[in-house]
C-alpha cells in the first residue's frame, strides 16, 4: 500500500497544474449550469468553488513540500533519485506481479521522471537472481540428466534476471551457443496469490459504480490472469516464438531465436543465444552506426503487421525484449506475453487505421463506437463532435510535440463526461502500444505516424482490397454471387481506393 500510494502521490503532484487546468474547466461548466438554474444553485455553486480554491492552495503548498523546492533543483532530483531506488527495491519484495508493473512503468517517460525511470528499466534484466543451486536442480528435474549432460558448457553466474525467470549463456554438445531461461522457484503458487489479492480489489470496486463505468476491470483482471498462466508455460511461449518467426519469415531485417525442443520443458527454455544493443541505447546504436530514428520506425512497421495482418502480437515490447543486432537486424525476445485478435475486431481495427491514416476524424469516430469504446445504448451523434475535435487537434502534432499528460486529462475529461469504457480486448493492445509510445519518446521524438505508415498502408491496402476486387470477380465468374448480380459500384470503388493508395507518393 505504501509503495503504490507514493507512486500515485508523486503521479497527482507532479501533473497537478494540467489537472488543475482539467479541474477549472470542469467547474467553469458547472458554474455556467448552475447560473440557469436560478440564485440558490449559484450560491451552492460558489461555495463548493471557494472550497476547490482553498484545496487547491493547499496541494500546491505539499508539491512544495514534497519535493522541496523548484522543479528543476538539485535537491529535487536527488530526492526523485532516492525514490526511485527505494520504488524499485520495494517492488522487487512485493514480487512477480508487481515487477512486472514496475517493468512498464519504466518505459514510461511520458508519465515519469527520468530518475524513475532509469532505475525501473533495470527491472527488465537486473531483477536480483535466486540461488544457482535451485536453478540447476530445477534444470536437471525438468531435463532429467544432469546440466553437464546436457550441455557442453554452463556459464556458472546468470547473464541477466527477470521477474518470472532468469537466463544463462551455455552450449550445447553440438556447438550451438544458446540462452537457457531458467523459472523461478514456487512463481505458479506466488502469482496466484497475487491474483487473489487483485480478485478481491476488483469485487470491492463493485461497490463503487463510478469506478466501474469506464472499463472492465473484471476482464481486464480475467485477461491477465490468462496471459500470466500462459506466460509461465515455457513450452507456449517457444510455441508462439515459432509462430512469430513464420509470420516474419519474409521480413529480413526481424530475428526471432530458435528454439532447442530437446532442451526445453515448461519451466526451462534453452533459445539461440542473440547479441546486440538495445533499442534506447542510444549511444551504444550510435556507435555502431545504426540510426536509433530507423530503429525505431522498423518496430512501428512490424507492430502495424503483427495487428493488422497476423492478428498475434508480442504484447511486452518493453527494451529489454528487443534488441538491434550487428548486422542492423532488429531481435525479438521473450514470447511469453502475447495477444490474440478476433478476425472480427482485426476488421474494424483496420478500418480505424486507414481513417488515421487518411485523417478521417469522422470515420474514426465511429469506429470507436464500432469497437464498443461505447456503451450500448448511446447515441453515437451526441458524442462525435467531441470525439472529431479531441483527434483533429492531436493527429496533427508529431510524438515530441505531444503532451501525453494534457493527452491522459483530455481523454480523461471524454471518458468523464460521455459514456465511454476501455474494452477488456484492448488491455493488451493499449499496453503494446503505450510501450511503444515510451521507446518512441527516447529514441525518436520527431517521429510522425502518418510518414512511417503511409508506405506500409499503400502495401497493405493493395494487398488487401485486392484481395476484395479479385473474389467478388470470381464469385461473379463462377455464379457464387448471393445476390445474383454483381456489385460493380464496390467493385470501382475498390479499385480506386487500391490505384489511390498506389498513385498517391
């Protein structure tokens, strides 16, 4: 409890001044109803207004105490810095679970400092390791012969440590060098715990509807629940590591480990062993000569396949899960945490990128609605002037000209106002993609989405509607046609939109 409520604490007090601004257009709202309704309703509202202002001088009157002095001082950040450490540490005793929430947190530079955040990110491989005699029982259990049996040489020191495992350098007898993930003892019994815990918070928070209107906490807590349990089945994740690998087979800049079946179990997986720098190394890309602004474009381009072409996504893009190698080939790791998408929703989710891409804040609009971002029952036009001016402002901006605080209370305040929710099937979606965003802020603040995926929609919308234009002919030709006639308004707009995407450099 202390170390989330120091953690919230810091996030309310650190963005005060964009949610006073939230709170003060929120109120201006209010007083301008409250004028309709007659004297006795301003006088209510006036006074509920001296009472925001007397709560407003007091919080900034704590930010000021909290972090004792201006913003940019010393002693600020080296308080920031003992805190951040003191975070990390603490999360590490809470366990798995919360590791993993400090592991995507530590991608998140929009939200934090840059003292929470180095000191997070080293929770993606310098979790403290368990002891080297568990691991090799556990590896001898799982394989059934001995570690020197198994493999020719065994580094005797870990390389690096996770939340839910950690991994060591060996070879096998066949000369291949490779990476062994070794699981952490009692980790099945651990998160289920903390599953229990979080199952009780969220029967609590029926008790508070307004807690629950604007997402689904019981199925996003179900979702994670599921991609957990499938996280620590080793066997699954080498299977979705082959499943990954076939859909880029054809990309020749992407690596994904091959997996050693013969020396892999649930609880152990021995990978090809993979070198290379990390993706928001800056520097270390740098001086390999490797642009981090590329980088970072070649990962955008292989998200917007993974979701809009293969429907399975790495849901864990976090740095320590991608490396660039020496030959400038981008390496993915770690397939524990993966998602699926519905054919169905894959559809719609198409059509929202092309209105992105096209600046449609129009159709974009219903395509939130068509993604159930909207209860049911409500009038999609009520809310679509607001949807279209919230998105025509922010299509606009590059990613380093993008406030994401004033973006969350901007959001925050449709959420408020209008009957939206967050659909369970978009956690890990959401959570890819705010990762994404948090790579993107290190290593290319310039970065546009619409000239990263203008290429790749041109590709995909020839591939796709001609696809569309080829079967209607076909079913035509070979009187499949329902209907009896064919469609030929469809099949012109088709095949302009394909010499559209074409034409247009």
């Amino acid at each position: 409890g202390r170390v989330l409520g120091l953690l919230s604490l810091y996030l309310f007090l650190d963005s005060y001044d964009i949610r006073a601004t939230f709170n003060e257009r929120f109120a201006q709202r209010k007083r301008e109803a409250a004028r309709k309704r007659g004297r006795i309703a301003q006088f209510q509202e006036w006074t509920r207004n001296v009472d925001r202002r007397l709560l407003d001088r007091f919080i900034r009157v704590l930010r000021f105490l909290v972090f004792r002095g201006a913003q940019g001082s010393e002693k600020k950040e080296a308080r920031l810095e003992a805190q951040a450490v003191w975070l990390k540490e603490s999360l590490i005793k809470l366990g798995p679970t919360f590791i993993k929430i400090g592991q995507s947190l530590g991608t998140r530079g929009d939200l934090l400092p840059l003292s929470y955040v180095k000191e997070l990110v080293k929770l993606q491989d310098q979790v403290p390791p368990f002891a080297n005699a568990e691991a090799f029982a556990r590896i001898e259990t799982e394989l059934g012969r001995k570690v020197s049996e198994a493999y020719a040489e065994f580094d005797t020191e870990p390389i690096a440590a996770a939340s839910l495992g950690q991994v060591y350098r060996a070879r096998l007898h066949t000369g291949e060098e490779v990476a062994v993930k070794v699981q952490r003892p009692g980790l099945a019994e651990i998160v289920g715990f903390d599953i229990v815990v979080l199952r009780r918070l969220t029967e609590m928070m029926r008790r508070f509807p307004q807690m629950n209107e604007n997402a689904d906490w019981e199925g996003m807590l179900r979702e994670f629940s599921e991609t957990i349990t499938e996280e620590m089945d080793y066997m699954q994740e080498g299977r979705n590591a082959d499943v990954f690998r076939e859909n880029f087979k054809k990309w020749k800049t992407i690596r994904v480990p091959h997996i050693h079946w013969t020396h892999t179990t649930a609880r152990v997986l021995t990978m090809e062993f993979i070198r290379g720098t990390k993706v928001v190394d800056i520097e270390g890309l740098r001086a390999k000569r490797f642009s981090p602004v590329k980088v970072n474009r070649l990962l955008v381009r292989t998200y917007l396949k993974q979701l809009l072409e293969d429907g399975f996504f790495h849901a864990d893009p976090h740095p320590g899960n991608l490396l660039v190698m020496d030959n400038g080939h981008l390496a993915f790791f770690d397939f524990g945490m993966t998602g699926k998408i519905t054919p169905r929703l894959q559809s719609l989710m198409i059509n929202a990128f092309f209105h992105v891409v096209s600046r449609d804040v129009h159709g974009l609009a219903q395509d939130l609605i068509n993604l159930d971002f909207l209860k049911p029952g409500v009038d999609p036009e009520l809310i679509r002037p607001v949807v279209e001016g919230l998105f025509q402002h922010y299509l606009d901006l590059k990613l380093g000209e993008v406030n994401f605080k004033e973006l969350t209370y901007d959001l925050a305040e449709v959420m408020y106002e209008y009957p939206f929710r967050l659909p369970a099937n978009f956690t890990y979606i959401i959570r890819a993609l705010m990762t994404l965003e948090g790579i993107g802020i290190v290593t290319d603040p310039e970065f546009s989405f619409f000239d990263t995926a203008k290429p790749y929609a041109k590709e995909f919308m020839l591939k796709r509607e001609g696809k569309l234009f080829r079967k209607l002919m076909v079913d035509k030709l070979l009187g499949r046609d329902t209907e009896g006639r064919i469609e030929w308004g469809k099949m012109w707009k088709l095949a302009k939109m394909a010499a559209k995407m074409y034409l247009d450099k």
